[in-house]
C-alpha cells in the first residue's frame, strides 16, 4: 500500500538517490524538516566529505549540510528501511 506525504505523521526516513545539485537541496529540505535522511552518492570521496565537512564539495559547496544527512556510497544502505525515496 502507498503512502501519500500528506499521511505521514512525524519524521521518516529519507533516502535521496542522486547528490547533484537537485539531490543536495531536496535532502537539505526533508533535513530541516527533522527527517533523517540518507544521501546516496556515487562518489566514495564525495560522501566522505559531506560526512565529515557537512558540505557537498561538488555542488552547492558553499551551504552547511545538516547533521541528520547521512552520506553513503551503498545504494542497499540508503534504501533500507526508506519511507520516502526521492530520485534526484
């Protein structure tokens, strides 16, 4: 059965297929609405970088991530458990 956005009640988990640009600000903006989010990301270096430096060095490099963005490298890993997936 699909849920609609509108259904949910609370935080849920975010997974955001695509660090990009586009990538980047949706997980920003499901971020500072409280949901955990996980990013998923192509590039090894890229991910380890929003990790770590909260920013994404490719795209939009000069915003702070917030730190319920999780960046991963594992489809599987951002997938998991997933209420909302975003493709970006």
């Amino acid at each position: 059965m699909a849920v609609q956005v509108g259904e949910m009640d609370g935080p849920v988990r975010v997974a955001v297929v695509g660090a990009g640009a586009f990538g980047t600000a949706l997980a920003t903006v499901a971020a500072r609405n409280q949901h955990s989010v996980f990013l998923f990301c192509r590039d090894e270096e890229q991910a380890e970088a929003i990790n770590t430096t909260r920013r994404n060095p490719k795209y939009l490099s000069e915003f702070d991530l917030p730190e319920t963005i999780q960046a991963t490298t594992s489809l599987a890993e951002a997938l998991a458990g997933a209420q909302l997936v975003i493709l970006a």
